[in-house]
C-alpha cells in the first residue's frame, strides 16, 4: 500500500472517530446541563473532575506521553516481543498509580481545599465525595494510554479514537435515566446527593469501559493479556520510561494554569460550571478543525528542520498560522455575536433555565475571542518539536504559569469569570510572541511585517463579519421572534452564513493562498 495514502486513510479515521466522539461528548454535556443546570453538583463535579481529568488527558489521551512513548519503542520491534514489554509497563504503571489513587481517596479533603478554598460546605463536600468515588480513574488514565500506544504500534487507529465515546455514552445513559426518572426532583434535597454520586459514578464506570473496550482488542490481537509481569529489568522498559517519564512532566506543565483558574474560579459563584459548559462548545469544533491542521503540518515541519531547507519551512508556518486564522477567526465572530443564542439552543432544556444561559453566555463570548491564540501557540509549538527543541516551550510554559497567576488576579476584580478566560488568552498570546521572536531569530528572520498586514486585515474582517452576524440576527428576531428550537436554529444558521460570507468578501482582496488550500481541503472532504 502507497505510505502516503495510508498516512491520509489513518488522518481519515482518526478524523471521522474525533468527530464522532466529540458530538457524543456535545450530548453528555447537554444531558448534565438538563438535570443540574448552573448549580452545586456541576461545581462540585468541576473541581472534583480536575485531577481524574488532568490524568485522563495527560496519561491516557492520544498523542500523550504514555502514548507517544509506546508508539516510538513498539514500531521498532516484532510483535511477538510485544506482549510481555506491555504486560510489564502495564503493571509498573499500574502499581504507581495504585498509589495514586490511595492518596487520592484519603486526602481527598485536602486536594478539594487546595484547588478551591472558597467553596461552600455544601459544594466542598459534594466534591470531596465525587473525587473519591473518581480516584480510581488515575489507574484507568495510564492503562488507557497504555491501550493507546499498543493499538496504533499494531495498526489499529479506530478503536482507540473512538473509544472516549464509551466514556460519554455511559454518563448519557446513567444521568439521563436518573433525570428521566426523577425529573426537576433529581436536584431536590433528598435527591441532590444521588444525583452527584451518580455523575460521579458514571464518569468512572465510563473509564472503566473505555480500557475493557481496549483490552479485548489487545488480547485479541495477542499484544497483551492481563497477567502481571514485575521483569521491570526487561529490554524495552527502560527505552519507553527515558521518553515516558521527562514527556509527562513537560505536559503537566501545561495545566497548572488550569489549576490557578479553579483556584480564583472557587471564590465566584457558578464560575466552575460556566467555564465548563462554554469550555466545551468551543472545544468541539476547536478540536476537530484542529486535527485538519496539526496533524498533516507536523511531518512536513520535520522534514524542512534542516537549514537548506528553512526557507519552505517559514512558508509552511505562515501558511499553518494563515490557515489557522481562516479557520478560527470567522468562528470567533459567531461566538462573540450569538453566544447567548448558542448556549440557549445547545443547553437551555431541563433545569437550565435562560438564567443559567445568562451565566454562561459572556463566557462562551470570552472563550470565542480567544480561539485562534489557544491553536496558533500549538502550531508553533509543533515548529519547535520539528526542530527538535522541546525545552524552549517548556521554559514558556513555566514563565506561563506566573502569567497566568498575574492576569487571574487582576482580571478577575475586573472581569469575574470572564477575567479567568481573558487571563488564559494573554498567556496564549504571550506564547505566541516568544515563540515567533525566537523563531524570527533562528530562522534567519520571517518576514514578520508582511504577516503582520496580512492578520489585520483578518482581524478587521472578523470585527466587521462579527457586528454584520449580531445584526442580522437581531433584524430576524425582530421579524419572527426566536420561540421554538427550530425558529432558533433558523437565526443561527443563517445569521452564521452571513458572517461567513462577509468575512470571505473582506479577505478576497488580500488574495491568500491559504485561502485556496482551505477550499481544497474542505471540497476534499466532501468529495470523499
């Protein structure tokens, strides 16, 4: 088979999996959002979520530690030499965060009060309980990473794609029946606890079907079974370690800004559950348009990593960053116009009311003006790790967390929750400067005036298309009202297009390329 059609059927498939769990994932939160709205088990789940979380996307999501380090020491030996490397790597890690998960149930008091000491009894306790019930999920983070690495090592990228599916469907059918059968009553005192203990519950029962899903398919494929191996001498586990080990510590890094949010976010009433819910309508498209950029760019940044070659390589990351702005600024301006709309379409059924869509709307605003930097400073990352450099975004992302420590407590007097999104987009931004000053100095200058003309004008398009979706909407409501889901997803949709279009009819006359690249991939797409 030709490597780079089966490059383009493996983005393929990973591609479509993401989609499909992302819109599962969009279900989940609507689902939660119906039977507790913007009220204590939602915070109380946000903080209680933190750590499993953090270790779920750390340790056991794709492109991970445990799964970069698996894939790099697994593709160089014979599958027969597979299963026992596995087994003993399962059950080092394992062991490890056994540990974990010990301290996790008995300190968790400790750990809810320093992530958030401004919570309320009720919210605290509710937290402390939820953490417990979810601390197991620390070993299911690193056996899922683990199934991660194993299972595309051996060719098999559908499965493990799709498998945080299993994760979300089991939260929709536990919370879902639970709400279906209580209604409004699942938030009633007497019902309060169960209906938190159950999300809790359902989030680890989801995690534990995701690695099950995984394990039968590794004892299928005979790369590894459940038998514990302590040979931690064995050949092959001190490669994967050297990587694994110094990788996750590099990631970790990276979300103790989210820390220093919750921490701020404690002291604000419903602050947790708004930035949840925004959080992750901007993550659904983020992470799918993400995938059509990061992962065709960074084979082509590595090999132009030599000098001979740096010239092709500034114009490969102008046209990433480019492509990026395409992307995301006109999403941006939809944001920002319609986010009281959007989360009313999306979220407003059940227990969440128009007031909880008032709490969560500037939010969604907040995070919207923000989504070209969060995927901009990855583009640029993926730069340096071409070039081999991973220390140079380390460094930043520990200057990172003093900024961000810096913003939050500023903004917030300010802002309240807004300030802690406005607070993460300044330390995008600041990213995003160091690491094209650096670059301009390694790479013998980029033609930084020249990008420059090129994203004011982007950004004077998507100012304009922003205040033509906001009109355009408001011109329909006040024609036809907006009551009823299908009177709103009409606004919407065509509110959409006409931001769209305006945005298109601004930057035709910079004549970008990139413009034509896009078009391509989108017509490829459906073509297919």
């Amino acid at each position: 088979m030709n490597s780079k059609k089966s490059l383009a059927s493996i983005a393929g498939i990973v591609a479509l999996a993401t989609f499909i769990s992302k819109i599962f994932g969009l279900v989940r939160e609507q689902i939660v959002a119906a039977a507790f709205g913007v009220g204590a088990v939602v915070n109380a789940y946000a903080y209680a979520y933190v750590i499993p979380g953090f270790l779920l996307i750390l340790l056991g999501g794709i492109n991970g530690p445990f799964h970069s380090s698996l894939v790099s020491v697994l593709a160089k030996r014979s599958q027969k030499d597979a299963a026992p490397l596995i087994e003993t790597i399962t059950t080092l890690v394992s062991t490890i965060l056994l540990v974990v998960t010990i301290i996790l149930v008995i300190y968790a008091d400790k750990f809810i009060d320093l992530l958030a000491p401004g919570l309320t009894t009720e919210v605290r306790n509710m937290a402390i309980l939820q953490l417990q019930i979810m601390a197991p999920l620390a070993v299911f983070a690193g056996l899922i990473g683990i199934g991660f690495g194993s299972l595309n090592a051996s060719d098999q990228y559908w499965l493990p794609s799709i498998s945080p599916l299993f994760s979300s469907l089991t939260i929709v059918i536990g919370v879902g029946g639970l709400f279906w059968f209580l209604g409004d009553k699942i938030n009633a005192p007497e019902y309060i606890q169960f209906g938190s203990i159950m999300l809790a519950g359902t989030t680890l029962a989801g995690g534990l079907w995701q690695w099950l899903a995984q394990q039968i398919t590794q004892i299928k494929l005979g790369i590894s079974t459940l038998k514990l191996r302590f040979d931690w001498g064995r050949d092959g586990v001190n490669d994967v370690m050297k990587v694994m080990a110094p990788a996750t510590l590099s990631s970790g890094m990276l979300h103790i800004n989210v820390y220093t949010d919750l921490y701020f976010a404690s002291y604000i009433e419903n602050a947790a559950a708004a930035m949840r819910y925004a959080n992750f309508v901007v993550l659904t498209p983020l992470g799918i348009i993400s995938n059509m950029i990061l992962v065709p760019f960074l084979p082509v940044f590595s090999r132009l990593a030599s000098p001979e070659n740096w010239d092709e390589l500034k114009m490969r990351i102008r046209q990433g960053l480019i492509l990026t702005a395409l992307t995301m600024f006109p999403l941006t301006a939809i944001f920002t116009a319609l986010s009281n709309p959007i989360v009313t379409v999306i979220y407003e059924r059940g227990v969440f009311k128009s007031s909880d869509s008032g709490i969560v709307a500037p939010v969604l605003l907040a995070y919207g003006t923000g989504m070209f930097f969060y995927l901009a400073r990855d583009v640029l990352v993926r730069v340096f790790y071409a070039l081999g450099d991973g220390q140079t975004p380390f460094k930043i992302s520990i200057i990172n967390i003093f900024v961000n420590l810096i913003l939050d407590y500023f903004l917030v007097k300010q802002f309240q929750t807004q300030g802690l999104v406005f607070s993460t987009i300044g330390v995008n931004i600041f990213s995003i400067i160091a690491l094209i000053w650096i670059l301009h100095k390694r790479l013998n200058s980029l033609p930084l005036k020249q990008w420059l003309f090129i994203f004011l004008g982007l950004v004077l398009a998507t100012i304009i298309s922003s205040f033509g979706c906001w009109g355009t909407n408001q011109l329909l409501v006040s024609l036809w009202d907006e009551k009823g889901l299908l009177i709103q997803l009409i606004n919407l949709t065509i509110s959409s297009f006409i931001a769209l279009g305006i945005f298109l009819l601004i930057i035709m006359p910079l004549k970008l390329p990139e413009l034509q690249i896009l078009f391509t991939k989108i017509s490829g797409k459906f073509s297919r």
